[in-house]
C-alpha cells in the first residue's frame, strides 16, 4: 500500500507524518506550518506519527468523548472517530480516525495530534512549565500559575502590547545543548469579556467553559535562548518580589496539576534554568497591562546593565 510522508521540526525535532491518504498529510503538515523541516539537516528524525484513514470509525462520529490515558512511557486515546497510541520509548505515535475528521484540520489537529506530537515531544527533553510566556528583548517572560490565575489575560495583554507570545498556558523547556523556551503557535483562550477588541476568534468550550480563542499572528516567534521566571499571585496592585533560586524551585514543583505531574523528576532542573536568568513573585492588578508594563520595563532595565 503507497504511503505519504512528509517532515516538520517542531522545537527543533526532527519529524515525520506518514499517512496513508495525500489529502489525510496535507492536513497534517498543514496544523504544523509554522514548523517547517530543516532543509539543511542531515540529522535522522527522532520522532515518527503514523495516521491512516477508517471509514469504520465514520460512525463513532458523535459518539463518546475523546478519553486520552497515559501510563508511564505509553499513551491510548479512543473515541469520536479516532482510535491511536505513543510510545515515547520508541518515538512514535499512530492513529486510525475518521474520513470526517480527517477532512476538518482544526479539529484533526486540537483533538488529536497536538495530544500525540506534544506526548512524545515532552518526553524528548522538552520539559512543560504550567506557564505562559511573552517575549521581552529577546528573552522569554515565563509567567507561571495555577489554573485560574491569569496567564492566559497576561499573554492577552502582552499580545496588545505588541510583544511576540509563545504561549497562554504552557512553555516547554530545553535544557541541551543550550537554555531554550519554546512556545506552541495556538490561540489564546480567554472569557469573552477579557478578548481584545477587533482581536476576532471562534467561541470554544473549554473545561467547560465557553472562552474565545485569540489567534496569535502568523510569523510569531517560537523559541527564546534566555529566560526569566514570574510566579504569580493576586493582589490590589501590581508589584515585583526577588525569589531565590531554591524557593522558585520549590514554588513550582509543589501541587502539581494533572498532566505536569508526569515531569516531576525533571521539573527541578528547568525550572532552575530557566530561574538562572532571574526570578520574581509578580503581583497582579486589575488590570493584567500593568504587570505586562512592569515585567517588560524590567527585562529592559535588566538587559541595559
């Protein structure tokens, strides 16, 4: 049987999309546009997803929710059409779905493979921080939270301030050969009321909630070389608090949420790195423009001495 493959390099791994239909590739490597392969690489890729078409699954359509489980190294997902796996031991990734949802790529994308590419990403040295981040000057502003914090209202705000976003609600730290944070190029997810006017973006439900999703603008940037670390907590007025490296560490590696709990044997060492570049307790206002002004005059005044 003919396949179809083709390459991206997100967060600078090399990897392949086969597929068993032209129109299923398209769709794939059409998600990832912002990845696009390295030409001048000779490297072999390192990470391999595999996706072939079902016509059975047509009717799972409607059906059950997505259920995604992980134990260890592996990962299952069945469910809405689509059945697959990883195994990050191996770097590679499956799927069987449905024709409709191969033939809608938002959706192929959100519900299926962002949840394998960013399993077997995660587990190739790209360690998540449950953060968003912005890009001050070159270096990554990694706003850390629980859920409910504001994050994603910052990156907002950072977005309208013109600075290149990474993230709304996860970064991903690279440790070798040298410091990285990297982004993951998606939309923005805030409640209706906070969305930027003009911003444009679909309604989704998330965690269910209705929340509008901001789409970033093409051509962002990806990935920062420096980094400086931002825990956040609410207050009347916006205010900046110097953490030390060990309590940073220890702020960010307690009460783990579901999902980053998986990286609590690597959390440490990135979270330190990334601290390595400064670490602050940022109190929030109101209004999340103040603590983006302030953590932006900040990063200026740093990178000016």
């Amino acid at each position: 049987m003919q396949r179809w493959t083709g390459d991206i390099r997100p967060m600078g791994i090399s990897t392949v999309f086969e597929a068993s239909d032209p129109g299923l590739l398209h769709a794939a490597l059409g998600a990832y546009g912002a990845w696009p392969a390295d030409a001048a690489s000779i490297e072999p890729p390192l990470l391999r997803i595999r996706l072939d078409l079902d016509v059975a699954l047509d009717a799972a359509e409607g059906g059950d929710a997505l259920d995604v489980r992980v134990d260890g190294g592996r990962l299952a997902m069945r469910g809405a059409g689509v059945e697959g796996g990883a195994d990050a031991a191996r770097g590679e990734a499956w799927c069987t779905l449905s024709r409709s949802l191969a033939e809608d790529p938002r959706r192929l994308a959100a519900e299926v493979l962002d949840t394998l590419l960013l399993f077997l990403l995660t587990r190739a040295g790209r360690v998540p921080l449950h953060a968003s981040g912005v890009v001050v000057g070159g270096t990554a502003a990694v706003l850390a939270g629980p859920s409910g914090t504001g994050k994603s209202t910052l990156a907002l705000a950072a977005l309208g301030a013109g600075l290149p976003v990474l993230s709304d609600d996860t970064v991903y730290v690279q440790l070798r050969p040298r410091l990285r944070v990297w982004g993951f190029p998606r939309p923005i997810h805030v409640f209706p009321d906070d969305a930027l006017a003009g911003a444009g973006g679909a309604a989704r439900l998330r965690s269910g909630r209705w929340k509008t999703a901001v789409p970033l603008p093409p051509g962002g940037s990806l990935a920062a070389h420096c980094a400086a670390l931002f825990l956040l907590e609410r207050g009347d007025r916006v205010a900046l608090h110097p953490l030390g490296a060990d309590e940073a560490v220890a702020r960010m590696t307690t009460l783990l949420e579901p999902g980053f709990d998986h990286f609590a044997d690597q959390l440490a060492a990135a979270v330190r790195a990334v601290a390595a570049g400064g670490a602050w307790r940022l109190t929030l206002s109101a209004d999340p423009a103040d603590a983006i002004r302030l953590v932006r005059d900040t990063l200026e005044a740093a990178a000016e001495r």
